[in-house]
C-alpha cells in the first residue's frame, strides 16, 4: 500500500491499524457512541433502569434527564461519564461539557476500581477514556491492562457479550495491541450473532471494523458482507465510508453495487478518487467483467507494482489502437475486439487501483482519463 493510499485509509476508515495517536483520537471520536453502556448497573438489573436502558439503546436525548435524575440521588462515576457523553452528543458544544463532568467522573471511577469486587470493565473502560482523552498515557495503560488482565483473562470468556467484546477490542487499540484488537472484534461479532444487543449499533460497529481488517488484508468479499451486514443494521452508520465500501465491492467484483457505493461518496477527501473508480467499474463491466490473468498466464492479482504499469501501457496502446481501427466513438456499442482490449485494460487498472487506492493522479500522469471517465 503506498503512502497516499495509506493516508486515505487512516482518514476515512475510523480504525487505528499501525495505531498512531492520531488514529486513536480519530476513532475514539467516531465510534465513541459504542464505547458507551450500562455502566454500574449490571446485566441484570440494567433491563430495569429506564435511564440504562435509553443509553445501552443509543437513544441519549432521552436517556439525558434520567441520568440527571439519577445523579441527584447518587452521584457515581459512571453516571458522570454516561451524562458528560450523553451532553457531548446531544448539545453539540464541543466537547467542553463532556471534559468537565469526566473530569467530576475520573476521581470517582478511581475510588469505586479501588473497592474489593468494584473493578467492573464498564468502570475501567471509562477511565481508560478519560485517561487517554486527558493525554494521561501511563494512566490510559494502567486501567486497560486491568480490564485486560482482570475481565478479559481472569474471566470465563465464553460469558462475555458482544458489548464486552466490543469494549476489549477499544482497550486492545488504546493498548496498541492491534492482533489482540482484531481477535477481540471478531469475537463481538461472533457474540452479537449469538445474543443480539438491545442496541445494533454496537453490533454494526463491530461489523465496521472487522470489514476494515478484511480489507486490510484484501478479503474483499468478506469485507463487502461485513459493511453490508452493518448497513443493515443501521443504514446510516457513518463509519462505513462509501469509499472503503466502494473498494471492497470494487474488489468482490460486485460492479454496481462498487458503482452505488462510490457514486454516494460526498467527503472531499474521497470523492474524486471515487468517481474515477466508479467510472472505471462502469467500464469494467461494459466489457464483460474481469480477465483473472494476462495473456501470457501471469495472474493479475499476483502482479507487482512495476509490471502493473508496463502492461497498462501495454494495454492502453491495444485499447487505443483497436479504437481507432473500429473508429469508435464514445457512446457506441462496444465491438468485441475494443471489449477484450478494454476487459484487459480495466482488469489491470482496477488491480493497481486496489494496491494503491490512486486513479485521479495515474490517468492525468499518464493520459489515461479519457479511457476511465464516463
């Protein structure tokens, strides 16, 4: 993966894979909604509390008053947390109510971890938050190696929900233990589909980030079924980017579900790589879909860099010359001999397009746009 193609991933895909600071910021701010459940109260008790059973369900507005409610009564850490991210969410101010009521919280969080039996993950999550939105490194690793060290391995993990599971794998990112991350997020999901949550934005969270590990790693039909699954869970899910859903779809050969996908794409850091690349899948299917390898036999997912360019110039010379040959125009129906030049040409354009994730810069380089634009 090159590094312009790296930068667009870490922008736009709410996942700290090398885990830089940057990207621990990014996705706490991003996926913060799922980092957030029925804090004290336990598994049992939580279906009776309104105000938990609000929060746990994303539905913060309306969980806001009764946790206010709730803390008149009892003040507790939890509580603090819960209503300074429930104020950040539903006020909009910027996060400075959120950082005074967690500042209230972190004292209290710390007093109820110290009590004998009290070191609930739900309470060490929160401090590992606020440790780490305070800068507070040293702090942020105590309390996630605690819940690692205490509810992760200490644990029967075959107990755990998709919600706990989601929660180690943040603490794993906080920890910068991406292997350990990735494995828990695989372990939400599989919990999730045992137990669904009361709210499926935990679940279609966790299907986000594991669509991103797949991708990561170039299973492009399991990433495209995992931010499909996530969609449908809740269809507005920001943190499937169409970009990234484009490249999956692109990748699984899934032409116009990659051309939708790319087509929905509004972020400027994005969208114009999205409209060459849904431009270049209309072309790909235009001229019957993928060729796996070369003429010669040499697989085209198997090529490097360097042969991938040498055989696009290769390709584009065929296209243009068989073009020219059958004084095609643009908007007539393909001949088959344009089609197999052009099958060719865009098979190997859409696999450098997956390595480097750049078309914009390549075609206008090159002289290439006029056969990828529609």
């Amino acid at each position: 993966m090159n590094v312009r193609f790296t930068r667009i991933a870490t922008l736009h895909a709410d996942r700290p894979g090398a885990m830089s600071a940057l990207r621990l910021v990014a996705l706490a701010a991003a996926c913060a909604v799922a980092c957030s459940s029925g804090g004290e109260a336990s598994k049992k008790s939580a279906p009776q509390d309104p105000a938990q059973v609000l929060y746990a369900q994303g539905k913060y507005a309306e969980a806001l008053p009764l946790l206010e409610k709730a803390l008149a009564a009892r003040r507790t850490g939890s509580l603090l947390y819960q209503i300074g991210y429930c104020k950040g969410v539903v006020e909009g101010t910027g996060g400075a109510a959120q950082k005074q009521l967690w500042s209230e919280a972190r004292p209290l969080l710390e007093q109820e971890v110290a009590a004998p039996g009290q070191a609930t993950l739900d309470r060490l999550y929160y401090l590992t938050v606020i440790s780490s939105d305070d800068g507070q490194a040293e702090a942020m690793r105590k309390y996630g190696r605690q819940a690692v060290d205490t509810i992760e391995k200490g644990a029967d993990q075959s107990h755990l929900s998709g919600e706990e599971w989601f929660r180690l794998a943040r603490i794993h990112e906080f920890l910068e233990e991406p292997s350990e991350a990735e494995a828990a997020y695989r372990r939400s999901v599989s919990a999730f589909r045992a137990a669904p949550a009361a709210n499926p934005t935990y679940q279609a969270l966790a299907l986000a980030r594991v669509g991103e590990l797949e991708l990561d790693n170039r299973r492009y039909e399991a990433a495209a079924d995992a931010f499909a699954e996530a969609l449908k869970l809740v269809p507005s899910l920001n943190q499937v980017r169409p970009y990234r859903n484009g490249v999956a779809l692109f990748g699984a050969g899934r032409f116009d579900a990659a051309i939708a996908a790319f087509g929905a794409d509004r972020d400027p850091q994005t969208m114009t790589e999205s409209q060459y690349a849904g431009d270049l899948a209309r072309r790909t299917k235009e001229a019957g879909g993928l060729i796996p390898a070369e003429p010669d036999g040499v697989p085209i997912d198997q090529m490097p860099l360097e042969s991938l360019d040498g055989r696009i110039k290769d390709a584009t010379t065929a296209l243009r010359s068989s073009r020219e040959k059958n004084s095609y125009k643009p908007g007539d129906p393909l001949v088959p001999e344009i089609a197999d030049r052009q099958r060719r040409f865009t098979s190997l354009m859409r696999e450098r397009f997956l390595q480097t994730g750049e078309l914009q810069d390549f075609c206008l380089q090159e002289g290439l746009a006029d056969l990828v634009r529609r």
